[in-house]
C-alpha cells in the first residue's frame, strides 16, 4: 500500500511584503518563459501574490492550504486573455516555493 505524501510547511513568514515580491517576480518571470510572454501575466503575477501573502498574514504555512487559497480566489479572475487558468497557475506558485526550499518537485522526494 502506498503512503501518503507528508503536508509540507513553510517557515513562519518574517516579511510577507517580501515574500509576495519575491513570488511576483519569480511567476511573472515563469509564466513568460513558460509560453508567450502577454501583458496579463503581470497582472496574473500581481494577484496571484496578493493572495499567497494574505494566506502568509493570516498564518497560512501549509502549502497545500496554501495551493486550494489560490486556486479558489483565482477562479474570479479574467483568465480570458491568458493560455493559463488558476490550476496552473496554483501549480506553478507551488513549484516554486518548494524549488526556493530545496525540495525536490517530483515525486515529493
């Protein structure tokens, strides 16, 4: 039988002013490199990072919580102009936040 992926937590949040621009920057850059580069990946970016450090100020340190909050705020944004949609993007601001811990992204090693 196979066991179940432990829940990853980050570190209690020390600046999430910084974080949030650090995850702005860091997805706007992915999100360019990923398809085409479009106006509306800044504001995808924007948003994205609104949320994550929200979530952080509130005491959200649990990535997956932290995953089903974008996801579910993402839902009412505009993807319309975007190859993206808030699955992707939720996704995206995982990998990089286990990337920035060291975490290897396959197979939860």
């Amino acid at each position: 039988m196979t066991e179940p992926i432990p829940p990853i937590t980050l570190p209690p949040s020390q600046n999430p002013e910084l974080e949030g621009e650090w995850l702005k920057q860091s997805l706007h850059r992915w999100l360019d490199a990923e398809f085409l580069p479009e106006a509306v990946n800044q504001n995808i970016a924007e948003r994205a990072a609104q949320i994550f450090v929200r979530q952080r100020m509130e005491g959200e340190n649990d990535l997956g919580s932290l995953v089903i909050a974008i996801v579910t705020e993402m839902q009412a944004f505009d993807f319309s102009k975007s190859f993206y949609g808030e699955f992707a993007i939720a996704n995206a601001v995982s990998d990089l936040l286990l990337e920035s811990l060291g975490i290897d992204k396959c197979c939860g090693q």
